[in-house]
C-alpha cells in the first residue's frame, strides 16, 4: 500500500516567491535518490497558503526522511507563519486516470480537500460509491486519492487545467448533497496548479493506489 504525506503550509505576507523558489530550487531537490519516494509536488493556493504532496512506496520510507523534513522546515522558519500542518496515511483509495511517466511534474491543477469525518469507514464508502465513480467519466483527471489522519479525511484530485476539474464541480456538489452523517462540517478545499515537483516512477493508466 502506497503512503502519503501532505504539508499544509502557511507562509508569512509578501513570502510566497520565496517560498516558491526555496521548494523548487532546495527543497525538492534535496529529496533525489531518497529511496522509496515516488513522486512529490508543490502547489501555491493564494499569497499565503501551500501544499506539498509526496507519495511513497510504504510508511517506512517516508518515516526515514524525518529529519530531512524537519531539517526543510528549519530554513524555512524567516517565511514560516508557524509549524505546517503535517498530515499522513496509507493510501485508501487512488487510481490514475492517465499516464503519468517520470520526471517532472508541473502544470497539472491541483484540488485537494481537508474533511472531519464520522467514521473512516463512511467516508471511504461515501467517495469509492459517489466521489470516484465521478472522477472515472470526467474528461481531463490525471489522479485522485485519499488518506485518513485520525478523523481528518485528505483527498485530492489533479487534473490537467483548472477548466477540467470545475467541471466536474456541480457533480461533486450533488454528491455531497448526500453525504448526511458523513462529514463533521464543511469540507475544506485547497486549490493552485504545481509550480514544481517530479514523478520517480511511471504512474500508468490503470494503476491502483
């Protein structure tokens, strides 16, 4: 089973080309030859929020790069407005729409959902029966999955432009419409095109997360 691990970060105003140079430029490549590591990205989503998404092979392999990750968020602490928001799981859903091959990994939308949620279980149920099904018949998905973090569900969805992906929002939104007992508020979606990243591997049409 494939691991995931996603950084919610928040950087201080007036930071954020900084912050895009330091992750594509340091941070990013620091990570080369680390064995294990699939593929990671990094999107900006406004002046002051960024994710950075990495996929690993298993738990164990992202769990040996601690301290690199910690080590990144020590010289990034002048743009830093406070610790990120570190969240990971194993894979419990995820499929790739198109292929993916290796080597770099910009331009692609990115949406990415942060949830409280009742119960793992109904939230799994609820996007393999409503969420996935979408994702298969909309033109333009690259890749979607999703982790559980204690009662924190992440999901995330990448497409090839930010036209493709809203046109998929209206199904999104009825499917939510159905999701009584599911969700512990609102959902909160995160949104921004890769500036910077690289797939290690192949991801081929097909493949099961």
């Amino acid at each position: 089973i494939m691991y995931a691990r996603i950084n919610l970060i928040k950087i201080k105003e007036g930071s954020k080309e900084k912050a895009m140079a330091m992750m594509s430029e340091e941070i990013i490549p620091s990570y080369e030859d680390t064995e294990g590591l699939l593929s990671m990205g990094a999107i900006m989503c406004d002046e002051t929020t960024g994710l950075n998404i990495s996929i690993w092979a298993d738990e164990a392999s992202s769990t040996a790069t601690e301290s690199n990750l910690q080590s990144n968020i020590e010289k990034g602490v002048e743009i830093l407005d406070g610790a990120p928001e570190i969240y990971r799981g194993d894979l419990a859903l995820g499929a790739v729409y198109e292929d993916r091959p290796a080597g770099e990994g910009e331009g692609a939308f990115a949406r990415v959902v942060f949830a409280k949620v009742e119960s793992a279980e109904a939230v799994t149920n609820f996007l393999k029966e409503k969420i996935f099904p979408i994702y298969k018949e909309s033109e333009g998905i690259h890749v979607a999955g999703f982790v559980m973090d204690g009662d924190t569900a992440i999901s995330w969805n990448f497409w090839e432009s930010e036209e493709a992906a809203n046109q998929a929002v209206p199904k999104f939104e009825e499917a939510l419409s159905s999701a009584e007992g599911v969700f512990v508020g609102d959902p909160a979606a995160y949104m921004g095109n890769f500036y910077a990243g690289k797939n290690w591997i192949d991801f081929p049409k097909g493949m099961q997360g």
